[in-house]
C-alpha cells in the first residue's frame, strides 16, 4: 500500500525517536503515521488556502534543530510548491519525501510529482486514479536509499541472508510490505492507460466544477 510505501520510506530515511518531520495536516491519516510508526514526532504547518498544498513560508518557520525531513503532499492532484520547498530543504539538509498518492503523473513545471524529491510515494489503492485493489510504489534515483527501502519492505533479511551491503542499520528491523506479483503486473499495465485515465478524470472534475459555480459558499477547485 502507499501506507506501507511511506512507512518504508520514512524508514530508509533514518528518521528516528525524537525526530521531527515536518508535513501538513490536510492530508490522509497515514502521511502523519509512517512518522510515528518510528516514534518520530510529524509537526504540521500551514497550508495554502487555494490548493490546500504545504506552505514554504509556514514550513520553514517550523523547522528546529530536530527536524530531519519534510512530507509535502499533492492533495487531490495539486503540486506542492516543489521548487521552494526543495530550496529549504537543501538550505537545512534536509531529506524530502513526497507523499503524490493523488497525484500519479502529473505534472509540477515539467516534472512529474513524486519524482523531485528524494522519494516519492504513488498509490495504487481501489479509489485512486491508478488501482490494482490495493497497493503502492516507491520511487527513488539514490541507489542507496532504493537498497534500504527494498531492505525494509521484505524484513531486511537480504542483509543476513545474501550479505546485502547497506552503510546503516537504522530501521533495518523490516516489515512485511510485499506486493504480490498479480496486482503488480495489474498496476504495470493501468500505468500504460495513466494520459487517458487523467483524461477521464479531468472530464469529469470540469462537469463537476461547471454545475457547482453557480452555488455561494462552495469552493472549487484551483486548476
């Protein structure tokens, strides 16, 4: 599940107790769980108030010198602020995990959300854009963190059993987070369909949109 993927991810990042990762609290309970599965603390800032995306200005008040990661989330297929967010995680050296359950394939300036920061985590749950019943990807272009999430999704038992190297044990106790090979070759194949898939959807979100205008009080979407 992206659950799992995000708990895997917090993992390979070696955030541990005591730990802060900053992310934000419109989200899906379990953005703020993978923190506290390792007995880190999440800490919540602001959002914006059109895309209800994270906000850099209210993040990097929150920053101490606790804080070892960030969490932005592309709430229903809006982009966080990658390029501000990235800049203060590099000024703070901090790790960046994006949490793009909703957002599969779409696109912040040119680049896909959940491949900008150090990971990002995709869902493939039943009500998503992409599903395959249940399940999630982690994506990654650092080779050592690719080893320790592979590591933790499967016990981390590669480390004893074939002599795995990996420069950390941090988090290396692992957890069963296999996907069993039917809904991975189902979600390989709804990734060929994910331009029409979005297509649909967008459809459908502009009917929604165009009906909804006309009632005071009701909030849009930002496109």
């Amino acid at each position: 599940s992206a659950t799992s993927g995000l708990m895997a991810a917090v993992g390979a990042a070696g955030i541990g107790p005591g730990d802060e990762v900053i992310t934000t609290p419109w989200t899906m309970a379990a953005t703020a769980i993978a923190v506290v599965v390792y007995n880190a603390i999440p800490v919540f800032c602001d959002i914006e108030t059109d895309t209800f995306c994270m906000s850099p200005v209210s993040l990097e008040s929150k920053i101490t010198p606790r804080t070892k990661a960030i969490i932005p989330v592309h709430i229903y297929g809006h982009p966080a602020e990658m390029d501000e967010i990235m800049a203060i995680a590099k000024r703070h050296s901090l790790v960046v995990i994006e949490d793009a359950a909703q957002s599969p394939g779409i696109k912040y300036k040119g680049k896909i959300t959940g491949t900008i920061g150090d990971m990002g985590v995709s869902s493939l749950n039943c009500h998503k854009i992409i599903q395959t019943g249940e399940g999630g990807i982690v994506i990654t272009n650092n080779k050592e963190l690719a080893r320790r999430l592979q590591l933790i999704r499967n016990h981390a038992e590669a480390v004893i059993a074939t002599g795995m190297e990996v420069k950390s044990l941090v988090n290396m106790i692992g957890w069963n987070y296999r996907m069993n090979e039917i809904e991975a070759a189902i979600g390989r194949e709804q990734l060929k369909k994910l331009k029409s898939l979005i297509e649909r959807r967008k459809e459908l979100v502009d009917y929604l949109t165009e009906k909804l205008l006309k009632y005071d009080g009701l909030l849009t979407p930002v496109i």
